[in-house]
C-alpha cells in the first residue's frame, strides 16, 4: 500500500458533491460504523447546503448520538475556466456525544 | 409604535431568500454601519449556500473587523403543499471582533 492509499484509508473526510444526498449520508454513516469518533463535511459553493442537509440527515435518522461540534466557513479559490474564482466553503465536524 | 414594530426595529437577524446576493451583503452592513455588535444570518434550504455566500462578502469585503463568532445548523418544519416538510437551516452570527 502506498502513501496515498494508506492516507485515503485514514480520512474521515467526506467532499459533498454533484451525488444523490443519500450516497453522502451512506458515506458518513459508514464512517461512524467503522469507529471515526469525528467525520468532517466539506463543500463549496452550491453544495454547501447538500452538506448541511447530509449532517442533519445523519444527526436525526442515522447515528442519533452525534452533534454537529465545529462549523467553519471560508472562501476557497478554484480555477474556472476564465481564471481564479472564489466560492464559498463549509466545514462540518459531526461527533460522537 | 406597536410591539411588532418595536420588535422589528430591534431586529438584527438578516434572513436570506431570493433577492440578488448583494441586498443581503447591504442589508448586514447597515447594520453594522447602525451600531450593531453582531448580526444574525438566517436561511433555509438551497439559500443556505447564500447566506454563507453573504457573510463571506461582508467579512471580506465591506466590515472586515468581523468574523463568523457562531454557526449553527438545524431542521425546521416549513407548510409545503402536501403537508409539513423538514427542510436544513442555518444561523450565522457575526461579530464585530
């Protein structure tokens, strides 16, 4: 196993995306299952409220005992296609009580 | 003056919808422009990703003395057209540091 392969395996991070909620959900819950204490909920621009909705999702019919402990927002800097764009980012940190 | 208005006057909460971006970003800085030490950011559903948008450009751009002090995420129950439907909410509250 490489480095990166072996980082992969450790992250408790899950990036929300252009998915079915549900997959994100699945991801997080998967997460809990396999021991995280803390998983960590990222997004930008649009998803940003897909984040919110997988937090809420999981906190409330999934893994009943977790809270959301640290939320942060930012800007981050991505590349368009006309050159650098900022968008808004949101970090959710969903933890075992 | 009727206990709604007073009410209203006092309030420092900006809940976002669907105007244009930048009403928001105006309507917070007023308020901060009128003395207020903090000013609360609502919003539900898909304007969530907005509302993240609005503190961001008020921090960056225009009251840059401030920043997000608390974040918090919750359900609430809205009358949809079939019934009450859950939907994600958020509340950002920034402050003058």
């Amino acid at each position: 196993m490489d480095m990166a392969e072996k980082e992969k395996g450790n992250d408790n991070v899950i990036f929300v995306g252009k998915k079915g909620i549900m997959s994100y959900v699945l991801a997080v819950v998967t997460q809990f299952n396999n021991g995280e204490k803390d998983v960590v909920i990222k997004a930008r621009g649009r998803a940003i409220s897909r984040a919110v909705d997988v937090a809420e999702i999981v906190r409330q019919r999934f893994v009943t005992d977790t809270v959301a402990k640290d939320i942060k927002i930012g800007t981050e800097e991505i590349q368009g296609e006309e050159g650098p764009v900022k968008v808004s980012a949101i970090e959710i940190t969903l933890s075992k009580k």
